[in-house]
C-alpha cells in the first residue's frame, strides 16, 4: 500500500507568519497535487508538479517537488486568515490505463488574526 | 461551464440499507473517480470509470459498486451499510488520458449511517 504522510497534522499560527507542510512516502509518484479543502466542500486543487526537483510559485504558496519524485512541500509565506483550511497531497500513478490519486493525511491549517 | 456535481448533498440512513449517490463530471470529461473521505482525513479511492467500465478500484469491498452512463454520469451504490459507512463521498472527473490529467472534485455527498 502506498502511503503519504503528511506533517504537521495540525497547525495553528498568527496572521503574517510563515508556515511549511511537509509530504513524504516511500514510493515514486508520477506527479503530485496539492489541494486546499474547506469544510463541506470537495478539495480544490493549487498545484501539480511532475518533474523531480520542480518548483513552482503561487502567489504566497511555493511547491517543491522531490528530486526522486517520492516527497514534496508546500511553503506559504505571510499566511492569512483566509488561507485556513485541510492541506492534501496527492500522489499520481498511472496504472490499468488511468490515474489513480493517493491521499495524503493531511495538514489542518488555521491561521488567526 | 458546470463543474462537478453530485446529488444529494446529505443523507441519513439506517444500518443494512442501500444508497446510491449521483455524480455528473465536468463538461468534456470522460473518466469519474470515487472517494471516500472520513471526517479529518484525507479521501481514500474507492474506484474509478472509464467508458462504461470500472478501470481501477481500491481496497473497498464488494459492497461498493458503481456505474457509469453513456453521458458519463456515473452512480456510486454501497449495500448492507455500516456505521463505518459514514464519511463525505467525493466524486471527481477527468480525462481519462495520462498521469497528468487533473481530477476536479466535486462537493461530496455527506452519508450518516445510524
């Protein structure tokens, strides 16, 4: 079984302040997705990356993508309220002809004034 | 452009009943995910639709089965619930082309088994 182990399971930190979030495994992806999670709503996806050692800049939200392809981070710099939420990575392999995602544990983010 | 959706958006049921949940994927997408995601974790695939045939499935029993339609619209059936049945069910469509292709959620359909 393939797992991603996110870290920290949880985070809680003040307005301005800048935060990473860690995603490990033991396998090789094809590539990875990082989404956003709100309550009572399905993930929203920020990210994809594919090449080992990839980096890739959202805004405040940097990506880096492993130089084997098995882990990656998500770094947010000056975080605001707005960026609360369920943090998820999500590995991609493509097997029996399609694109099967694995979850991570994900990090629960709240970020207060 | 409609995004996914899926129907209902809660449900209430009772242990040793059946469900069946409703997705319609994205426009122009041909391939539709299922996932279960317990409360504070991340979703676990249950199984995925391609052409009318279920391509991949995941560690869940045969209790979960699914279907997908001409139109792509797929249903998602799980018989003899059980308590542990309860979670938020995710539906995601993509095109069913490589490793690359992005699956979009939709906004999950939450289950509680009593």
């Amino acid at each position: 079984t393939q797992l991603l182990e996110q870290s920290p399971q949880f985070l809680s930190i003040q307005e301005g302040e800048n935060l990473t979030v860690y995603c490990n495994s033991s396998s090789v992806f094809s590539s990875l997705q990082w989404y956003r999670q709100e309550p009572g709503e399905g993930p929203v996806l920020l990210v994809t990356v594919v090449t080992g050692g990839e980096v890739k800049k959202l805004k405040r939200l940097t990506f880096q993508f492993g130089d084997a392809r098995k882990d990656s981070s998500l770094h947010i710099t000056a975080a605001q309220t707005g960026d609360t939420g369920l943090y998820l990575c999500a590995g991609a392999r493509l097997t029996g002809g399609g694109n099967k995602l694995t979850f991570g544990t994900g990090t629960q983010l709240k970020v207060e004034l | 452009d409609a995004g996914v959706t899926q129907s209902p958006t809660h449900l209430i049921k009772t242990r040793g009943q059946q469900v069946t949940l409703r997705c319609s994927p994205k426009s122009g997408h041909d391939t539709v995910s299922w996932y279960q995601q317990a409360l504070g974790q991340g979703p676990q695939f249950i199984f995925q639709y391609y052409e009318e045939e279920e391509r991949q499935r995941g560690n869940f029993p045969d209790r979960f089965s699914g279907h997908q339609f001409p139109n792509y619209s797929s249903e998602l059936n799980v018989n003899a619930l059980l308590l542990g049945d309860s979670a938020l069910y995710l539906c995601a469509s993509s095109l069913g082309r490589g490793y690359q292709e992005t699956q979009y959620f939709g906004p999950g359909t939450r289950l509680l088994v009593l």
